[in-house]
C-alpha cells in the first residue's frame, strides 16, 4: 500500500473561467496514481462558465498549502485580476507550491500576484504581450517552464502543459501511459490553431473581434500592473 501522501492539486477558479482550461488538465491530472484535486473559489461560491455551472467548490482562501497549483483563463481574468482576495490565495498557495502553474491567461494572473518577476511565461496568443506589465518575459511556446513556473498557452495547450508536468511528478513512463489510456493522438482537421499557421484572412477575422476588448484589457492589466502584489 502506498503510504505516502497524495499529491495535492489545486485548481483556483472564478466566474468566466475557460472550462476546458482547468477541465483538461483535470482529466489527466485524475489518472494519476496518488493524487488529491481541489477545486477552489473564494467563498466556495458556485462558478459559472461556458454554460455550465460548477458547485460544491472548496473555499479558496481556506486552503493552507499545495504541492501544484493551478490558474486557468478565461475572459473572467479580467474580473478576477481586480479581486485582492483572490490574488492574496494564489500568492500564499504559492509560497507552499512545489509547482506554480497555469493555462493561457491564467499566467496573466500569476503575474498580478506578483509570481513570474523575471520568468518566461506562456498565455493565450492575443494576450501575451500584456505579460511584460507584470515584469514577466512573454513565450510563444506551447508549454514554458521557468524554475518551478510550468505555463501552458491558449486552452488546450493545457493538456500539453498536464502531460509535461505529470512527466515531472511521476516521470515519463507514467506520462505515456495516461497519454494512451485517454487516447491523446491530435490529428486536427486544420492546419489554423496558431497566428502563425492560420490563413491571414482568418487572423484578421479573429482580430477583429478581439479589437473592441484590446483597449480595456490593457487598461485592468495596467492598473492591475501598479496594484501588483509582491
């Protein structure tokens, strides 16, 4: 019997989180061999994403320590990265974390609680230049690790970012075989799922409706910027 403690896991999440942020990552995460996930609010509130409400949730400031810790995104980022009690919970998780970690803005929010100074860092394409506010190094890579900073991209660069870090925990034998027992083979049907490889009409067209937002985004990273914990 395995007598060891379980790794503890701690997904913080908010209103307007990405779901397959923290749902992918939580699927693999799920498989492994000794593991406790938390899923946490402040408050313990219910959250609601995508269409889906999500209940019976820990409270986030009543947790005292983890071994990983986890941000996902979401276009709730930009509430969240203005709510002092939440920033103050992932500070203190931290400072007991083994691994710091997020999926695409999430990392904004590291950054906002004063956690990736000097770090290289991934996030969602459209938002990663807003990581210098916080003194972080932006990269384009799908999965970053800085020290003990492990950052995937844009969403579904999560389940990347889950298989890298489970190769950490538990090594990469372990790693393959949930690969395989969730049948993790991408094949998509096109060849568009980065501003590099995507046909420029479509870039333009994801632009474009991302323009509106662009002004207020930096705006709450700015303030949030002159806010920063540290």
């Amino acid at each position: 019997m395995n007598m060891e403690r379980p790794t503890n896991i701690v997904f913080a999440v908010y209103d307007g989180v990405t779901q397959l942020d923290f749902t992918g990552p939580h699927q693999f995460f799920s498989r492994l061999p000794n593991v406790d996930i938390v899923i946490a609010s402040i408050g313990a509130r219910s959250i609601t994403t995508d269409n889906m409400t999500f209940s019976q949730l820990a409270a986030l400031e009543d947790r005292t320590r983890c071994d990983v810790l986890c941000v996902p995104g979401g276009l709730g980022c930009l509430d969240a990265i203005q709510d002092r009690s939440y920033l103050t919970s992932i500070r203190r998780l931290a400072d007991s974390a083994r691994y710091i970690t997020s999926v695409c803005t999430g990392s904004l929010l590291l950054g906002a609680a004063g956690l990736l100074k000097g770090k290289r860092a991934a996030c969602h394409w459209a938002w990663r230049d807003l990581l210098s506010e916080f003194g972080a190094i932006p990269d384009g890579a799908r999965v970053v690790r800085d020290g003990n900073v492990v950052t995937g991209g844009g969403v579904t660069a999560g389940i990347d970012f889950a298989l890298t870090l489970i190769a950490e925990l538990e090594g990469p034998d372990v790693a393959r075989s949930i690969q395989l027992a969730l049948e993790y083979a991408p094949a998509p049907p096109f060849d568009a799922g980065s501003p590099e490889t995507a046909a420029a009409e479509i870039l333009a067209q994801s632009r474009l409706r991302t323009e509106p937002m662009l002004a207020r985004r930096r705006e709450i990273m700015k303030a949030a910027a002159a806010a920063m914990l540290t």
